[in-house]
DNA sequence: TCCATTTATATATCATGCTATCTATCATGA
DNA sequence: TCATGATAGATAGCATGATATATAAATGGA
C-alpha cells in the first residue's frame, strides 16, 4: 500500500536533490502508479470485506478455480501462485477451512503434502462475487482516465 | 498490496461469469496495474528496511519536509497528508520520536495540538536516501515500458 | 457561567503481513 | 539399510495495518 493522499507536483519533486538524473514526470508516474493501485487495492478489500473475505482469501480460492484440468492443488502449487510468504497461506488455510470454504487431505503419495479443494460453498461464493469484483476492476480503470 | 504472482490471460478472464459485462483487456489492464504497483511498492519497503526505515516512516517525514513555508506540521494535519488511520500516525510518532528523526511539543495556544518538526538527523537521512528513492522509481518505471 | 458538544490525540485490541525456526517425511548414496 | 540432506508444511513471535473507544482541551449557546 502507498500512503500518501496527495502526490507532490513536478516542481516540487524536481525541488528535491538527486531528481535531477531522472525525469520529475517519471517520478510523478510512478507514484501515480502506487496511488491509483493502492485506490483500487482499498475499495476491494472493502468489497471483499462485506462478503466476509479479504483480497488475499479471494485470491486463494481463485488460484485453485482457475487451474485448468485440475480440482486441487498443494499448499506448495498455491504458495507458489501467491505473492506471500508460506506461513501466512498455511494460516489463510486454516481460516477458509474453518469457514467452510476450502478442504484439504494428505497426499497419499507423499504425506508431507496436502492437497486443497474448493468446496461447493466456495464455488458459489465465487459466482456470486466475480461479477461485482470485475464491475469494480473496471470502474477504477475508467475513472482515471 | 496484490498478491497474485501470475496474471490470468484475456481467455481465462473471459471464462469467467460476469466479465461480459466488461472487456477483458480492462480487467487485465487493472491487474496488471495492481501487480506492477506492488512489486514497486515492495522494492521500496525493502529500500527503506535496509536503512531502518519504512515506506510509512518516510513518507511521515516527508509530508512535514516538502511543506513549504512552515518547518512543523501537527500530527492532524500529517494525519491528512497520509493515507492511514489516526492511530497509525500515532504509533509511527512515537517510533519516529524514539529514533531521534522528530521531536513534538504541544502547541502553546491549543493544548490538546502537537507540534511536530524534523531533527537535523531527519534532514540528513532524508538528502541521503531520496536520490535512490528517485532512481527505485525510475527504474520500475523503465522496465516496464 | 457552565454543561453539552466538538475537536485533537492516544490507548486497547484485533487482523494479517513478515522472518526464523521446528517437525515430519522423503530421497539417496556409503 | 541407515545416516544425511532436502522438501513440505506448521508454529512462534514480531511489526504494523485497522476499528472502537477513551481522555483532555476548547467552544458555544442557555
């Protein structure tokens, strides 16, 4: 998340020392960038919030329905499609599980790994949700431009 | 922050109920807004972690340095200038004040007002780290183009 | 004047990100 | 075959975001 409600002007980032390698309008793209993202990072979670989601429990239900050919995947498969450490999906799992939203059982190959599934539950809070996510997804994409 | 590592294509965005509604380049266009945001915006936290520092603290002193014409801002007026809750500005206070990069005094007409300015410390800190930050910015902003 | 309201900031507590470390299981080569 | 190292995942504990609430000072109308 970026943190500053208002974005400095041109003349100011060209104010500060060492802006004078690179470009002030480049500097104002970039945090132009962060501030919009952060925006639109903002209304999700408080979309998903509402439904008793957060982005990150959307996100990981959505790794696992999107796989083609495939109805689960490992806690490895889906850390590995999430940009977040391995503890934080291990407990991300634990809360989907408690919800109802998501099951998992050992490998019967190798019982180190767990393989996760979504339940019905998920598969219709999904349908549910897509719509209104997208909805949001491009409203943010229209008001800025 | 996004935490999807790789974005679904235009056909699996397609796939999904409801994004008939919207095209599907439009909603890869704001994924990839909110991937290219975050990776920035994790490059910089780690910048700042290497010199104790956080995006959040920064930012803190930066509100107050770039105000011009006033050495000080109260902690209402950084509370508006950033884009977190009270309590966070409070926290990051204390933190920022224990470091030696601030100091507060209450407002001398208004009691319940705190005053707060950067050190000389803060002033340095700030001269040294912007010309990386600057380069940070350019450089994601080159590399995506 | 004085009490009710508003304003400025701080405290309490929770949720969730992170790194470091632990446990359990599997794989491999002497 | 069994000790060593690699791999999968979980646990411990910290940092920092959020909301709800408390405290203290200023303000303003009866």
């Amino acid at each position: 998340m970026f943190f500053l409600k208002t974005l400095p002007s041109a003349r100011m980032v060209e104010g500060y020392a060492g802006a004078h390698n690179v470009s002030a309008e480049t500097i104002i793209d970039a945090l132009t960038l962060m501030r919009r993202a952060s925006q639109m990072i903002r209304r999700l979670e408080s979309f998903f919030s509402s439904h008793g989601l957060s982005q990150l429990r959307f996100l990981f239900l959505i790794v696992i329905d999107r796989e083609p050919d495939r109805d689960r995947l490992t806690v490895g498969e889906i850390t590995d499609r999430l940009d977040v450490a391995g503890p934080v999906v291990a407990r991300t799992l634990r809360v989907l599980e408690a919800d109802g939203y998501v099951t998992s059982q050992k490998d019967e190959d190798d019982a180190r790994t767990k393989q996760v599934r979504l339940t019905p539950k998920a598969h219709a809070l999904l349908k549910r949700l897509l719509p209104d996510y997208f909805a949001i997804l491009a409203d943010e994409i229209e008001r800025s431009k």
